[in-house]
C-alpha cells in the first residue's frame, strides 16, 4: 500500500488570490517581511494505486484544468521556500476527504482506503521558525482540530 500525496496549486498564470489575501491579514498582524504567499490544497490518498491512477484522479476529479495545475509524489520535494502545512489531527472527519473517496470510486477506480486533505503554503520573504508558528496559530488553522508542520527552505523531510 502507498500514500500518495497531490498537491493542487493555481497555475503561474492565475492570480492566488486566497495567497494574496493571507499576505495581507500577516501584515494586518503587524508581520513585515513576508513578500509573497502561495497556496495549495494537498490530498494524501492512501491505498493500492500507482502513478497512473493517481494522476487520472488528478486530472480528473481534483484539479480544474483551466485555472490549476497539480503534482504529486510519495514523499515530500524540497523547496526554496518556506513551506506550511496543515491538516486535521488524527480522529478529526474530513468532509472533503471522504466525498474525495466516493469521487474516485464513481471514477471506476478502486484500491483507496482513505483519503485525507489539508493545505500548503509557500512563504517568501524575511522568516523565521517563530514567525511561522504566529501565523499559523493566529491565521491558517484552527488548534482545537488541525495540526501544522513546516519546512525550512531547501530542506527535505521524508515522510
């Protein structure tokens, strides 16, 4: 069984416009430095699937062809930027995960046993380990049923 992680993103073309609204509710914190903010919707599909199916659900059920693009991988890449991640902590139901599943299984594709989603950003500019904590807690989750991680840029955490 692989865990296969797909990263839904706006294409370069199309303006991200729930990044540029996160840039400035950090600078409405009083947070300066932060010079761009990108966003993602991330899906760790688990199950007995390969390369090719996960790329069919992709394209097919969880990107919109027009406005994103989307990659995915069994492990994390490393980044030349910061990167944030939040998801929901263990126990905690995932709505859009589970209607993920019954999209895949209308596809004819079989093999998922679950499926879990949370969100990546991608911040540039002047940061730190503890100004991601503060933007994380006060802006991109909520504590009671999310969890967070980061990674420093250019580092490379497998999973």
């Amino acid at each position: 069984m692989k865990n296969w992680k797909v990263e839904v993103y706006y294409k370069p073309e199309v303006p991200d416009t729930v990044g540029q609204g996160i840039l400035e509710d950090i600078a409405d914190l009083g947070i300066s430095g932060v010079d761009s903010v990108r966003t993602a919707t991330l899906y760790w599909i688990e199950g007995t699937l390969d390369a090719q199916a996960v790329d069919r659900i992709s394209r097919e059920l969880l990107a919109d062809p027009i406005t994103q693009a989307y990659t995915f991988a069994t492990q994390n890449e490393a980044s030349q930027d910061w990167t944030l991640e939040v998801q929901f902590k263990p126990g905690v139901t995932d709505a859009v995960g589970d209607s993920t599943v019954k999209g895949i299984k209308d596809l004819g594709i079989t093999g998922v046993t679950g499926v879990r989603t949370g969100h990546k950003y991608w911040l540039t500019g002047a940061l730190n380990a503890e100004l991601l904590d503060t933007i994380a807690h006060r802006l991109l989750m909520n504590d009671v049923i999310q969890t967070f991680s980061y990674q420093l840029p250019n580092s490379h955490i497998p999973e």
